[in-house]
C-alpha cells in the first residue's frame, strides 16, 4: 500500500476513541486540493482534472498499483501542453514501469 496513511490508520484501528477523528483529518488534504485546483485552474480542465486525480490518489487511504493508472487515460488531454524530449519521456516511462515492476 502506498498511501501515506497506511500505517498510522493500521495503528489506530484499534484506539476506537481517535479512529473517527483521524479518518476525517486523512480526508482534509484530499477535499482541500481538489478545490484549490478547482478554482486556480478551471480554465484548462485537463490540467485541473489531472492535477485533481493526482491529489485524490495520492492522499487516498488505500493507495495500490493499479489506482497509478488512473493517471493514464489523463496523459493523451496532456501531451499537447508538455514540453518534453522523447528521450526524456521513454526515461521516465522506463522508471515508472521498472518501480511497478519491483514493487510486485
């Protein structure tokens, strides 16, 4: 699990007095940068949804593998606006697939 969250919700599964509290502070980064995104960048709505979906998955309380490829389908809306060499972008695709890779 690659949230941020995983091992503190683990430890406080069994403190049933501060399990409420803690789940909705886990919630608040998620809820704040999908409306700060929203407002600062509601004219270019690939970049705003990307930016979005990025905050959702990163700060989720259960973060797998397969929750990365939710960033795939927002690539095509963002390649126009990305300035990048294609030897740039097969490096990074390269390492991006290597960590998936040694992570399962």
């Amino acid at each position: 699990n690659f949230s941020p969250y995983f091992y503190l919700l683990y430890l406080a599964k069994y403190d049933v007095s501060g399990a409420g509290w803690l789940r909705f502070v886990c919630f608040l980064p998620q809820a704040v940068l999908c409306g700060v995104f929203a407002l600062k960048h509601y004219r270019t709505p690939a970049l705003c949804l990307t930016l979005q979906t990025i905050s959702f998955v990163l700060f989720n309380k259960v973060s797998t593998s397969q929750y990365f490829l939710w960033y795939m389908w927002l690539l095509p809306l963002l390649l126009p606006n990305l300035d990048m060499t294609p030897l740039r972008a097969v490096t990074l695709t390269a390492t991006w697939l290597l960590g998936q890779g040694l992570w399962l």
